[in-house]
C-alpha cells in the first residue's frame, strides 16, 4: 500500500509540467506579434507623417500662389485708378478686379480649381504708418512725394521725419567716428569702404502741392546720413540746412546692432501746417534698406499717402493659410539716374561757408587708370 501511495504521488508530480508544454512558446508568440504590431504601427505613422508632409508642401505652395493672385488682383485694379482703402477681407463687388477672390484655370474649355485654392481674406492699404524701400540703389536715387494724413483721412502737419536705414545685407560694421572721413580715403573712394551705406537725403516741403525750381533753390534740405557708432545726437534740423552755404551737413546716425533698423536720424523744425514733401534718396558706397516716418507734434505716428499702397493677402488650399504684404510703389514713386558711371571719377567736397576752386588735396581717383 505504502508503494502504491507513493507511485501515485510521483505519477501526480510528473503530470502536471506535461500539462503546461508550449505555454512558454505562445507567451513569446504573443511578444512577438506585439512587437510586429507596434512595428507596423509605427511604420504606418511614419508614412502617413510623411505624406501628409509632402501634401501640406504642396498645399502651402499653393496657398502661396493664391496669395500672389491676390496680390496681382489688387495691383492690377490700383493700376486702373483704384484709390480706396478695403478693410474687409470680403470681395469688393464694385471693383471687377477686386469681386472674386476664387482662382481657377481654364482644362479643356472649362474653369476648374480642383484645388479650391483662394485668397480669402485681400486687404489694401494706400495710406500705410511708413514707408520701406529696399534696396536704395547706388546709382539711382529713389524720389518719392507723399502727403502725411490724419487719423480722419484729413492733411496733418509734419513736424518731425525719421529716416531709419541698414545694410541690405547682413553687414552690421559701423563708422566709429564719421568725422574722420573728412581727411580719409573712405570718404571718396568706395574700394575702402567696409561699413553699411551712408545715404544722401534731399527733403523739399512742398506748398500747395507744387514743385518749381525756387522751390527748390530755397526750400531744399540735403543732409548726409552717416552711419556712426555710439550715442552721438540723431538729430539736424530742416531749418539750420538749407541754401547753397548751409546744405550738406553731415548727420550721425547713431547706429546700433540691437535696433532695428540699426542707424535712424530725425529731421526737426519742419515749416508749420506742411504736410506734402518731396524726398529724395540715394545710397552712397553699398545699397541700404529704408524705412520713412512722419509725426506729428504729439508724437503720434501719420499715415503717409501718395507714394505706396499695402497690400496684404492671404492664399488658402484646403485647411493650409499663406499670408504675404507686398508694397507697390504709386506713380509719384520712381527711380532717377543719379550720377556718373563705369570708368568715370567724380569726387565732391561739401564745407558749408568755405568756397574752393581747387580740387580736394585728396581726390581717390588714379588719374592713371581713368579710360574716356
């Protein structure tokens, strides 16, 4: 009995692990298909991400060019008289260039936009806080006349100008002392010139709107921006500028790489109840980028009309948004030649109250080298 008790114990003992055989096994099966799975998952996303990246590439170019169709809408039917101010980003049904902001493309005889690209929201402003124009060349200056305005679309006396400017590029090096380019080679002989641009500025206020050449003989202020480092006073005023003994004075710009624009000048003491100006500006050794402001005498920012429209769109495909600001130059705004050119050497020396016939001691040109 004793041996028979205990067979059956070991007969129980050595059962039971034959009746767990290949639990092992589907547990690592079932790792296994989950990893695959996670794998699969992942991959899936992976490929979804990366079609949905490509889709919103294709998108946002698109949304892009609907952007630049508002843009071209809006140009076209301010150079067809359109003067007005739109702040509603609905189409203007008035104005035929302005009454739809779809875009379609004529397939086979028939309009389509299976994209429905459009720019939904176009807004044009011919009276903007400022003025930017970039580059001012330095072979043509850049004319512009423009009429300050107030907050009621109404003619606002100027009483101060700020002329803010910057490299067109990345160049941030600026003139230590600009006094020094009186008795320097830099100051006639651009192959020395390592800083950002100075800018020669012409501001004639204009009465009634008229432009004469008394106007100019008595009213026009030129000034030389010049882009110095440090804390020097940003400052000349119209009144001290002009005639033939006290135009041309030389201006600091006090220039510093945390601003932006880095180097700006105010031009104070503007005849009174003047809103319309004449402003001429040329870069001198590099091409700048220059933004124009006009105040009021509280200090309020005007509005300035007559020389460049904004233009704002916003381009859309599908669920993708593109916004551009483009500013076009009304027709008071042109570039003028300005200067000599090619193998030609023109050096100018400006002292006010001092009258030379002689040439500067110091001209910069290599009579050697000039070709006529």
């Amino acid at each position: 009995m004793l041996m028979r008790k205990q067979l059956s114990a070991a007969s129980f003992r050595t059962a039971r692990p034959a009746d767990e055989q290949g639990f092992a096994s589907i547990v690592i099966a079932i790792v296994l298909v989950l990893v695959l799975s996670l794998i699969t998952v992942g991959f899936a996303q992976l490929m979804r991400n990366e079609e949905r990246s490509a889709l919103d590439k294709q998108l946002s170019s698109q949304a892009y060019y609907a952007a630049e169709s508002g843009v071209n809408a809006a140009t076209k039917a301010i150079n067809s008289g359109y003067t007005g101010s739109k702040t509603d980003c609905a189409p203007d049904s008035s104005v035929p260039d302005l009454a739809d902001n779809t875009i379609k493309y004529t397939v086979a005889g028939s309009d389509r936009n299976p994209t429905n690209a459009s720019y939904p929201c176009l807004l044009i402003n011919p009276a903007p806080p400022n003025l930017h124009y970039n580059p001012i060349a330095t072979t043509l200056s850049r004319t512009v006349q423009f009429t300050a305005i107030d907050s009621d679309d109404q003619p606002a006396a100027v009483s101060r100008i700020k002329i803010s400017w910057q490299d067109s590029g990345d160049n941030e090096t600026f003139i230590p002392n600009c006094d020094n380019l009186r008795t320097s080679d830099q100051s006639v002989n651009p192959s020395y010139w390592t800083y950002i641009g100075m800018l020669r500025v012409m501001l004639v206020p204009l009465v009634n709107g008229s432009l004469d050449r008394d106007t100019l003989t008595n009213s026009a202020m030129t000034a030389f921006l010049c882009p110095n480092s440090g804390s020097l006073t940003n400052s000349v005023a119209y009144s001290s500028s002009i005639g033939a003994q006290n135009s041309g004075p030389m201006v600091y710009g006090n220039c510093r790489a945390v601003n932006e624009p880095n180097c700006s000048v105010n031009i104070t003491n503007l005849p009174p109840n003047q809103a319309t100006f004449f402003l001429n500006m040329r870069s001198l050794y590099s091409p700048t980028s220059v933004t124009v402001t006009a105040y009021n005498s509280a200090g309020t920012t005007l509005r300035l009309k007559d020389a460049q429209t904004l233009i704002d769109s916003t381009g859309k495909a599908q669920d993708v948004l593109r916004r551009i600001q483009v500013r076009v130059a009304s027709k008071s705004g042109f570039n003028i030649p300005d200067g000599t050119h090619g193998d030609i050497c023109k050096a100018f020396d400006l002292d006010p109250g001092v009258t030379s016939s002689s040439a500067p001691s110091n001209s910069g040109c290599d009579t050697t080298s000039l070709t006529y």
